[in-house]
C-alpha cells in the first residue's frame, strides 16, 4: 500500500482527531452515493476502497504503537512516542527498506532502544540476514520484555532457526532448493507478520 498518511494527506505525527477529521473529509468527498449516477462512480468506488484501507491501516499501526498519539508513550523512544519509528514501520510496510534503514541509522544512539532494534531486525530479516535479525530481535525483547510483538517475532525467529535457516551453509548459492523456497516464504512470513500483514496465513 502507499504510505496510508499521504492517502490521507496529513503527516506521521497528526493527532489521532486530525486523522479522524481528514478521513471524514474525505469519505464524504467520495463516498459512491454522490457518484452513482455519473461515470465516476466506478471511480470513487475505488478511491474509497483507497481511504478506508489507509485508515483502518493507521489505526492497526497505532493499536500496535506504530505511531504517535497523545497517550502513546513508545517503545524504545525515550516515552516520547516517535513519529521516526512510525514512518520506518510504513516504510517496512510499502517495501521501501533502503530509506527505513537510512531513516534508523540517523537515530541518535540514546534513542536506540526496543523499538529501534525490533524495527532494524525486520530489515534485516528483509535482506536476509537472519542470524543478524535473530540478536537485534533478541535485544529488543530483553529492553522490553513485555511486548507481544517483539516476543512473537523472537520465537519464530527461533523456530526458523531450528529447521536450518538461510545462513546455513549447507545450502548451495548455486541453485535454489526446495528448502531455500521455504526459508524465503518464512521469512517474508514474518516480515509481513511485523507490519500487520499475513503472507502465510496457517503460521
């Protein structure tokens, strides 16, 4: 999906009312009754499907502390709810991962922390490097022992590792297996999983 705020037109760190409030304004600019007798209403249909996906996916985020909100206080950002970290995971999300890394090595290193790490294992996790996304997932759930998420990730990390992973080298660089196919379908398992989506949807 494109980055749900710029569907919305309103920036990362909008309160939770403006992003209500630029929904609404939306919704009713293209709701489909206003379109069903005109050649647009296919149109509107459309872009209505649009609002209502980056809304409902804005509220997953935030549901997840994937943003900020008045009341949000944040994992590893110092309390402070980042709208850094919550750019990164719709970054992770769109499949843009170059600027989400580029985005978290400029994190100053104070506010490197569980939210900061789980976000680089994902990445890393992207690009394939497994044993990397292992320890920062690891580091994310000793900062903050308490999150679903990063513990949920850990363990499938785990699980992954124990059926050989991608960093085994036992696997050719020559060829693809039926084993390499599987590691990479758990592994864009996961990373879908970490941002709210569902590649595979039995694990």
């Amino acid at each position: 999906m494109t980055d749900p705020y710029k569907i919305l037109g309103v920036s990362p760190d909008a309160s939770d009312d403006e992003i209500k409030k630029a929904y609404r304004a939306l919704a009713r600019k293209y709701h489909p009754d206003k379109y069903k007798d005109s050649d647009l209403a296919s149109l509107a249909e459309e872009k209505m499907k649009e609002i209502n996906a980056a809304y409902e996916e804005i509220q997953k985020m935030r549901e997840k502390g994937g943003a900020y909100s008045g009341s949000y206080s944040g994992y590893g950002s110092g309390g402070t709810g980042s709208p850094k970290f919550a750019r990164v995971r719709v970054l992770i999300n769109s499949g843009n991962f170059a600027e989400a890394e580029q985005l978290l090595s400029e994190t100053d290193i104070n506010d490197r922390g569980a939210e900061w790490n789980f976000l680089m294992g994902c990445i890393e996790l992207k690009k394939g490097n497994s044993l990397d996304a292992s320890r920062y997932f690891d580091t994310a759930c000793t900062m903050d022992p308490s999150n679903s998420e990063y513990a949920n990730m850990r363990m499938r990390m785990r699980s992954f590792g124990n059926m050989g992973g991608m960093n085994n080298p036992q696997y050719s660089s020559s060829g693809c297996s039926g084993c390499d196919i599987c590691s990479s379908l758990i592994c864009a398992d996961c990373l879908c999983e970490c941002c709210g989506g569902d590649l595979i949807s039995c694990c």
